[in-house]
C-alpha cells in the first residue's frame, strides 16, 4: 500500500512525506544529487529445503562459519521455514513460508591495478593494523562489503511438482516510497489475512488473522518484499540507508533483489509476474524497463493496484491545473456514496454519475479552466453550479477557489456540516475533525480503519506462524525522506508512463493490468486512465493493456466483495497472459 502525501514530486519541490500510501507513503523534494550505488549482491546460497519449520545449519562447518560472518551479522536471526496447509476453493493445497534476509553485497567496488599510473610513484602501503586483519578475517577473505539486509516473506506450493516452467511466481510490494509489503501481504495475496468487516472498517480489539479465500497462492508463488528500511529490512551497520532512499537507488536494490531471489530459488524459467501498490505501480512500471534493460529480464504480467505513473497527475500546485479535472469524476463518487448530490444524480446508480460526472470533466471543465480569466461572468456562475452539482460542494466556495478543488479542502469540506472528514485513502471512511470548520490536517480516517489491525497481525503472524523473531521494529511506515529524485525529475514531475512504454513494445508479450478504486482519492482512477491512454501504445500491443474498477477504495481489497472480485480477476489475466500465443516479428 501507500503513496504518502507531498507538495510535488519533482526536485525542486520542498520534501514533505504524508501519512501514507495504502500502499502510501511520502514523496517529497529531491535531496543533492548522489550516484546511484552499484550492483547489490546477495551471499550464495540456497533457500533451505527443509521441511522443518526452522531452518539451521546442520554440520559443525556450518556452525563454524555462522560464528566467524561477525558480530553484526549474528544480530539478526537466520531465515525460518515452516509448512502449512490451506483449503481453497474446497481443494487443500500445501505450501512452504520462508521468513528471513537477503544480505545484499557491493560487488561493484573494483581494486585498482598494481601497475596503474596511479599506483606507480606511490609509497608502499604500510602493514594493516590488528584492528583491519580482524576485519577482514571476520568479513571472509575476498567477501564484498555487506550493504543491506532485505527482508521478505516468500511462500511455494509444496504439492504440484518442481518443474519452475509450470509454475509462475509473483514478487509484490506496497509503496510509499516508505510502506511495507504488509498490506498486499495481509490484506490480499497472502494464505493468511487481517479480518475486517464487510466494508473494511477495524473490529474491535483484540484482532484476528483468518485464512484467505482469496489468495492467489493456489495459482503462483509469492514473494513479499519490504524495500530497505521498511519492514525488517535495514542498511548494514556503517552505511548510510539513503543511499537506497530515491527513485533510481530503489529500483536497483529491488530489482537486485528480484534477480538474486530468482536465481537462487532456481526460478528463471518460471513465468513471473510483478505487482505494486501506490508508490509501488511507479516501481513495477520503472522495473519493468530495469530489469530488461540490465538483466534481460523479461516477465508476462506487471499489476498495478491505485496506480500512478505520471506524478502531474495527481499534484495539486500552482501552475498545474491537471490534475483537477482528474479528480472530479472521485469526488462525484464520494459525493454520491454519502449522499450529497442532488435528488436526479443522487438517484442514479454509481456508474451512470461517474460517466455524467467524466464528460463534463473531459469537456467544458477542461476547456473553462484553459481560458483562465477570461472567463465571461454568466460563465463563471454556470460552471460553479455544474461543479456543485458533481461535487456537493457551495457553488459561491468553488467560485472562491477559482473552480480549483484540492482534494485537501474536499476532504474537511464535503462533510463540514457534521463536523467529519472524508479519507484520502477510501473517502467512504469518515472521521472526527480535530479542529472543525479549518484546512488543519488531523489524520486520515480511512488510513487509521487499517493501521492498528494490520501492526497487530503483522507482527504477531511473523513470531507464532512463521516462527520469524527479531527485536527490531516492524516499519509498517517508514521516514525516508528526503527521496532523492535527482536526474529523473529536475524541476518536472515524476513520469515512468515511458518507461512503461518502452518496455511493452520491446516485449510484446508483456501484459499490464491497472486495478483502481472509485473513491481512492489519493491515485484517482481516472487520473490513472488519463495517463495510461496518453502513454499512446502501438495498436498492435494496445490489448496488452486492461483497467479494472473497483467499488472501493485505494487499497480496493478491505471491502470484502471487491477482494473476491480482484481474486478472479486476477485469475483471468494471468491465464491470458500465459495463453500460448507466438507474436510475429519477422514475417517478410
């Protein structure tokens, strides 16, 4: 989850960081410009096969070298397996958890000749103290420098054979940047979810984990990653974690990641599929180019959960009107879900409103904010009553803002009268004003409906299910600001729509599949679309691409019917995107 709020995400913007991203989370203002750190890399090594359900080593050599990787290393406890049955669709299926790290090592870091122009002239160096033999000898003789430890979540069906080439897996991430994994993990792909109502508000405490109907564990493997600093994943001691704070650093460390986790998981001949949330569908899409680019790593499917992929989309600043058409079509949803809309629109159903709400957003809304002042007197009352009418809002206020509506004041204003907000994340969740009848930001009811449920079961699931402890905390949300933007948005918003691009027309058999919520109010839905059409595919790959809307919000799968709808959605694409099928590209 989570795309937290900021002003903009360009670098010349100031670095704020929002509550969140359902996948949430903050972007803010990039930091000095910093080189993008080199390759990561993992130790060698094996997933443990064993069926036991904590994974130790097994002989005196084993031992020996777990005791001389040093002190920092023996701070975190190594990977644990366990095994678990699960029934789906009346059928039980059997699959494997494993719970632990990735220790990420700089291999990047080449010594200089011996003979090079700079060596030459130079002193001989003096003999290396105790203090570095120690170090050396406690780091291995020639083992790169450790960089991070990447923690993630990865389960594997145990019953349908060990032929990688049958069975897809799938790596998922929330967003930010600064989210966990947790709630795609807890909330929506995982054997194991959070209880929630029917709507997705949170039960009374104490909360419970219940097994997952939904899960798309019967269909792939899955992989959870939390990004450095979040989740249980940190820098190693002495490096600086903002070296994987920013848009570049965090698609190496990920997409390194990736990599690794397939290549000793014996995956690569699998079919493999990506997801991302919020801040996270602006990963996936620049991972889609990454991984092609550096590894030739293709994948079949990339899903993107309350998408954004063009940042000017959704930033409401001066000098960009954009967004504001954008959103009108989501603040007619929440006008309509709580009942603020007039008698003829209120009584039509959700979709009839939104196309209502959608042509006049794409048509006159559009070309009356182009004129700016010049707009005719009649004109202004005119397009302040039509905007009233969508929004539920005072047409003298809407004509105050200069028919500008920033989501910020829609959310204090639209339930002003009952002293309520609206959220940001799913505006059917209201909330008490700290400070009623003021643009003062209290919080965001629908981010505070999920965050105690999801803390509690998240790190109660990890210690008694997965048999994963550690003292350190679970960073649901992380501070990583400033995010460093540097070279990829100079004074410019943020735009990975043609990294998207790119990497569909060089792989033709690449399907995207983008999923929004009705009343998600942080990445709305037809921003999503607008961005998606403007990226102007090939005719010939254009079906590669499909939208999928959700009476929800932006984490579209806490109201219960929808999480059953995304399930089976998400069975369709899959088995479309795995259709045999053979693209011509040298017919004469």
């Amino acid at each position: 989850m989570m795309l937290m709020k900021s002003p903009r995400a360009c670098a010349a913007a100031p670095a704020l960081v929002a509550i969140l991203c359902f996948a949430a989370a903050p972007l803010a203002r990039a930091q000095t410009e910093q080189p993008v750190p080199g390759e990561l890399k993992v130790k060698p090594g094996k997933e443990t096969e064993s069926p036991t359900e904590t994974a130790t080593p097994d002989n005196k050599e084993e031992k020996g070298r777990e005791k001389d990787k040093g002190k920092e290393e023996e701070k975190e406890p190594p990977p644990n397996v366990t095994e678990h049955t699960l029934t789906v669709g009346g059928k039980t299926i059997r699959y494997r958890a494993t719970a632990g790290y990735m220790v990420m090592r700089d291999y990047s870091e080449k010594k200089k000749p011996e003979d090079s122009e700079e060596e030459k002239g130079r002193e001989p160096a003096s003999s290396p103290t105790p203090a570095k033999e120690a170090a050396k000898e406690k780091d291995g003789k020639d083992e790169p420098k450790q960089k991070a430890k990447v923690f993630y979540v990865a389960y594997t069906r145990t019953d349908v054979g060990d032929d990688p080439g049958k069975r897809p897996i799938t790596f998922s991430f929330n967003g930010g940047p600064g989210s966990a994994s947790v709630w795609l993990h807890l909330g929506a792909l995982g054997p194991r979810r959070t209880e929630l109502t029917e709507r997705g508000e949170a039960p009374l405490a104490p909360y419970h984990l219940v097994d997952n109907e939904a899960t798309w564990l019967d269909a792939t493997d899955l992989v959870f990653i939390d990004p450095v600093s979040t989740g249980y994943s940190r820098s190693a001691p002495g490096e600086d974690p903002k070296q994987f704070h920013g848009f570049k650093e965090d698609l190496a460390s990920v997409g390194d990641f990736i990599r690794l986790y397939t290549s000793r998981n014996a995956r690569w001949a699998s079919p493999k599929f990506i997801i991302g949330e919020s801040y996270g569908t602006t990963r996936a899409a620049g991972l889609s180019d990454y991984l092609q680019e550096r590894y030739g790593f293709y994948v079949n499917g990339i899903i993107l959960v309350s998408s954004v992929l063009d940042f000017s989309s959704i930033r409401f600043a001066p000098g960009n009107d954009r967004p504001y058409p954008l959103y009108l079509p989501s603040y007619s949803a929440a006008a309509w879900y709580h009942k603020r809309l007039p008698p003829d629109l209120q009584s039509k159903p959700l979709k009839d409103v939104l196309r209502e709400s959608e042509n006049f957003a794409s048509n006159q809304y559009l070309l009356a904010l182009n004129r700016g002042d010049r707009l005719e007197e009649n004109q202004r009352k005119e397009l302040a009553k039509n905007l009233a009418r969508l929004t539920g809002l005072p047409a003298d206020t809407i004509a105050q803002w200069n028919f500008r509506i920033p989501a910020r004041r829609f959310f204090f204003d639209l339930l002003k009268d009952k002293n309520r907000s609206i959220g940001r994340y799913d505006a059917r969740f209201t909330g008490i004003r700290y400070e009623p009848g003021t643009e003062e930001y209290d919080f965001d009811p629908s981010y505070e409906a999920v965050l105690g449920p999801y803390s509690a079961m998240m790190n109660d699931y990890l210690r008694r299910e997965l048999k994963f402890e550690s003292d350190l905390p679970y960073e649901m949300i992380a501070d990583v600001r400033p995010w460093n933007y540097a070279k990829v948005a100079q004074n410019q918003y943020l735009d990975v729509a043609e990294d998207l691009r790119k990497a569909m027309s060089r792989n033709p058999y690449l399907k995207l599949w983008v999923c929004c919520g009705y009343y998600d109010l942080a990445t709305p839905y037809y921003a999503a679309g607008n961005v998606l059409h403007g990226m102007q595919l090939d005719p010939s790959i254009r079906d590669n691409l499909r939208m999928t809307f959700y009476e929800s919000g932006h984490m579209i799968y806490i109201n219960h019917p929808s999480l059953l709808q995304f399930r089976n959605d998400a069975a369709v694409f899959m088995q479309d995107a795995l259709k045999p099928r053979v693209v011509p590209a040298a017919e004469p």
